[in-house]
C-alpha cells in the first residue's frame, strides 16, 4: 500500500483505540454508575448518534469543499476539547453534553477519512477499504481491551485515556495528512452521474437503498453495546468478560480479514452476494445468542457475528465508492456513514424499549425481522444500475 494510505490506517488505528475506552461501556455507566434506566440510556446513545448523523453529512460535504486536511482537523478539536470537557465533568446531565459534542465532531471525521483513502489511493478498489476497516478494529480490539481494564480499577479514567489518545491522533493528522491530497481523482466512476446538483441519480437511489440494509444491520449489531451487554451483567458475566468479547472481535477481523477477501476473491463473489452471505451469518449469530447463558455461548456467538461483518461492512463504502460522481465523493461516504451512524441511533433505544416493555425474546424476534428486510433491500438495490460490472472493472484494476 501507498504511504499515505498507511498513514491513514495509523490515525485511523489512535481514532478507533482512543473511542473504543468509552463507547463499549457508555450504556453501563449510564444505568450502573449513573442510576438511569436502559429507555434513558437507550435515549441519551441516540442523541450521541444523531448528532453523529449531522457531522457525518457535514463532514462530507466539507470534504467535497475543503478537502480531507481540514475537515478532519475541524472534527478532531470539535471532539478533542468535547473529551476534555468529559475528564472534568462526567456527571448528570452534562454526560449528555459532552456525548452529543463528540457524536457531531467524531461524525465529521469518518468520511472524510473513507473518501480520503479512495482520493489518495484510486486503483487500490476494495483493498482500501478493506484496510481503513481492519485499522478501525485494530483500534477497537486495543481500545475495548484496555479499556475493560481501566473500567475494573476505576471508571473515569477510560475518559483520560480517550482524551490522552485522541490528542496523539490529532498531532498524527495535524503532521502527517498535510498535503495528502494533492490529486483528487477518486478513480473510476461512473460517467452517466457525472453531474452538478442534488438530483436523486440511479446511483444515487442505489445507495440509499443498500444504505436502508447497511441501517438495519447496524441496529442490530450495537444491541451488544446496550441491552446485551447489560443482559449479560445480569448473568453474572463480567466486565473483564464482555472486553475480552471485543478484543476477540477486533483480533478476528485483522486475522480474517484476508482469508476473508481471499475466499471472496475464489468463490468470484460480487459486492451484493457478499452482503447477503454477511447478513445471512448476522442471522445465525442471533440464533445463538438467543440461547446463550454462560460466557462460551456468548464467545460463539460474537465469533459468528464477526464473520458476518467481515463479509457486511467494507463493502457498502466500496460500493459508495464507485457510485459516487467525483465532486460528490465524500457526500457519498457521508450518507455511507449517516447510515450506520442512524442504525447505532435507533439501536440502543429500540432494544432498551422493547426490553423494558417485554423481554429479551421479543428483542431477538425483532432482530430477526430486521435482517430479512436487511436481506430483501440488498437483493434490489441494484436494479437499476450496473454496479457490479464496475465492481469487476475496479477489482481487475
């Protein structure tokens, strides 16, 4: 890979580390430490998400305006002084305040740095995305690790160290992204989108509609933050335990990832099937985890929900990739990003609500309803445009 992808990675590696102290255990602290109730908690992730929503559109388009260098450093001291604020004052409501301020700043960076990558390294097709996403687990095997220990000794210190390490992101960024983008060809795209405007294109319409599947399945995938998480509190599994989940998580995708992409490249599957295998796996992983009771059932589960991302997750931003007209590249990773940021909004407090109103076998029937939706929009969101032709184009490349 390029260098400056490589430097994209590292600084994607201190983002994920540094937020990965606080994000696990944001629904923990709010009902365990806090006293609020997992609707409350529910509803205070999907402020944080929300504002996420705002900065990652923002941040989008401040790419497509500014470039990379600035909107990302505009994201980075927006959320630097938010967590600076949160070492200080952690209580109740100004945790709320402090959240909402690091969704909107954390969400401007994301997309600017997937459409950095696509910017910087055009030929390099799904492989740069495959990196930026194994860098972000990375990140987050390190973070989720480190931070269930802190957490054990005293929990206001997993603040201080995300400060502490987001402050080292920033100096990454501030030294190393300068001048990253002196061309801006994002590569092969598609000429008929070729477009000035906001006009609702094929492609366009593709995307929101395969965004609709990438939503639903995040939804899904953050109840292990929130009403799983607690639910194994209930069990009497331990915080030690629930880290260790993530940090296996994270040291499954950096291991997986190429015999991932390997077996992807073998079976000659397109961006679409490899969706549809990943959601299928999501599936079964919640068939498992409906059942479990001890830590191993838990263990399998996580093990097979990772799997299923491997196959999810770096293909929508590939896909946004090569829809995306060239002054609308980062637009695009912005609504990629929006799309998850939404799913992380509404998963928390959908899953708290129906917990709290039912059990947690209501939950696991709603999750299963939302990945055959998940199924259905992915199976047509390419009705209307070649996406997969240009897929083979760009992986040929």
């Amino acid at each position: 890979m390029p260098r400056k992808v490589w430097l994209l990675v590292a600084g994607m590696i201190i983002n994920v580390t540094g937020a990965s102290f606080l994000w696990p255990f944001n629904t923990i602290y709010l009902h365990d430490h806090l006293g609020k109730s997992l609707s409350v908690a529910g509803m205070v992730l999907m402020i944080n998400s929300l504002t996420g929503v705002i900065g990652n559109l923002l941040g989008g388009v401040l790419f497509d305006k500014w470039g990379g260098y600035k909107s990302i450093l505009v994201g980075i001291v927006i959320t630097l002084v938010s967590i600076l604020g949160l070492v200080f004052f952690h209580g109740w409501p100004l945790y709320v305040v402090w959240l909402a301020l690091i969704g909107f700043g954390s969400g401007m960076v994301f997309p600017s740095m997937y459409a950095m990558v696509g910017t910087v390294w055009p030929e390099g097709g799904r492989r740069a995305f495959n990196a930026m996403y194994v860098g972000q687990n990375v990140g987050i095997a390190i973070g989720t690790a480190c931070g269930g220990l802190v957490a054990s000794y005293r929990f206001d210190y997993i603040f201080l160290a995300n400060f502490i390490l987001y402050f080292v992101f920033f100096l990454i960024a501030f030294i190393g992204f300068r001048g990253m983008e002196d061309k801006k060809d994002p590569g092969v795209q598609k000429e008929v989108e070729m477009k000035k405007g906001w006009s609702l294109t094929p492609g366009f319409k593709a995307l929101l509609i395969v965004c609709v599947a990438y939503a639903l399945c995040w939804v899904t995938y953050v109840q292990w933050q929130g009403a799983i998480a607690t639910h194994m509190q209930e069990l009497n599994i331990s915080l030690r335990h629930y880290s260790l989940l993530w940090t296996i998580n994270g040291a499954m995708i950096v291991c997986a990832q190429p015999l991932v992409s390997m077996l992807i490249r073998w079976m000659k599957r397109s961006l679409k099937q490899q969706i549809t295998i990943g959601i299928i796996i999501f599936a079964a992983s919640f068939v498992v985890l409906s059942q479990a009771q001890q830590f191993t059932m838990f263990l399998v589960a996580m093990v097979t929900l990772t799997i299923g991302e491997l196959f999810v997750w770096p293909a929508v931003p590939t896909i946004a990739n090569i829809l995306a007209p060239k002054d609308k590249l980062g637009f695009y990773q912005g609504i990629v990003n929006s799309a998850a940021t939404v799913g992380k909004m509404f998963g928390p407090v959908v899953g708290g609500a129906i917990v709290d109103l039912y059990n947690m076998e209501v939950l696991f029937i709603a999750i299963m309803v939302m990945l055959v939706v998940a199924l259905i929009a992915t199976s047509i969101y390419d009705k209307r445009v070649k996406v997969e032709e240009t897929v083979e184009e760009k992986i040929a490349v």
